[in-house]
C-alpha cells in the first residue's frame, strides 16, 4: 500500500473511533470495530472508486460491521467464566432419532391386535378401558395384547432391563460426569 493511501485512512481515524463510539458506547469495543474497519478496508481497496468519498466509504464499512456483529451478538450470551455453558446438558438427537425408526420397524413386526393395543394405550395415552371399547374386546384382552405387545417390542428392540431405555451409554456417562 502506498504512503499516499495509508495517510488517507489515518486521517479518518478520529472520526471513525468517534462514530463507533456513538455506535456501541463503549471505548474498547469501539477501537475493536475501527480496527476491523480499516482491516476490512485495506483487503478490499481494489473495490474502492477513486472518485468515491472515501470517508463515506469507510462509515458504510464501519456500520456495516457493526450490523454484523450486533445481529451475532443477538444469538450469543456472554460467558467468559463458561458458568452458563457447563449448565447445559443436552441429549444428541441422532441417536434419537435412530431409536424411533427402529421402533417403528419392530411395531411393524407385532401382531395387528398387538400393535394396535400398544399404539392405543402406550402412544395415545388411552386407558384400558377406553382401548377395549374401541377394539370391542374385554379389558383383559386389551391388557394381555398389550402386556404380549411389549415383551416382544423388549425382545425384538434388545431391551432387557430400564437402563436400556434413554440416552445412550456414552451420553449418560458424560451426563453424570458434567453433574
């Protein structure tokens, strides 16, 4: 860069710092915002017109780094000491995902009666007595459908005691160490 070019980006300084400060109230942040300016500004000089108001030039680049940053900032938190991100626990959703879609083929594999009394009493939340009035059979049919219904969803989903249900092994050993 040229001296020439590096005397007219110093002479804009002053006002630059003094309309970031305008922008963000705050001294630091405001040197922060002129330096990715004038960065900014020097990595794209070939774009600037030579015939063009540079000091407008240089308030568009500002304000729109300024725009960027504060429309990130809307998504993030600050947390220096990482308090807020230790407290955040959250499950994977792959795994998830991958346990339904297998579910979903085991159900196919059930009986019709089978699948249809878990479907009512265990996804829809119906009771007993609501199951059997819409199939037509007695309560105890329903409950041995679905007592017949979940020892083979165990078996064929390889579930063999409470443990197995939830988050994978790896996700609750990581879990209960994070606590």
């Amino acid at each position: 860069m040229a001296d020439d070019q590096a005397l007219l980006l110093e002479e804009q300084i002053p006002a630059l710092r003094r309309y970031a400060f305008a922008l963000v109230r705050d001294h630091d942040a405001a040197d922060d915002l002129v330096q990715d300016c004038l960065e900014r500004a020097l990595s794209r000089w070939y774009l600037r017109r030579p015939e063009g108001d540079l000091r407008a030039w240089l308030f568009t680049i500002l304000r729109n780094q300024f725009n960027s940053e504060y429309r990130q900032r809307r998504w993030t938190t600050e947390d220096a000491d990482g308090i807020y991100v230790d407290s955040l626990k959250v499950v994977p959703e792959q795994s998830s995902w991958l346990e339904f879609q297998e579910l979903r083929v085991a159900l196919t594999k059930l009986p019709p009666e089978q699948r249809e009394a878990i479907v009512l009493v265990g996804a829809s939340g119906m009771t007993y007595e609501e199951a059997a009035s819409i199939c037509g059979c007695a309560i105890g049919t329903i409950k041995s459908r679905v007592n017949r219904g979940r020892t083979r969803l165990a078996e064929l989903l390889a579930i063999e005691t409470v443990e197995d249900f939830g988050p994978d092994q790896e996700s609750r050993a990581v879990m209960s160490a994070a606590r």
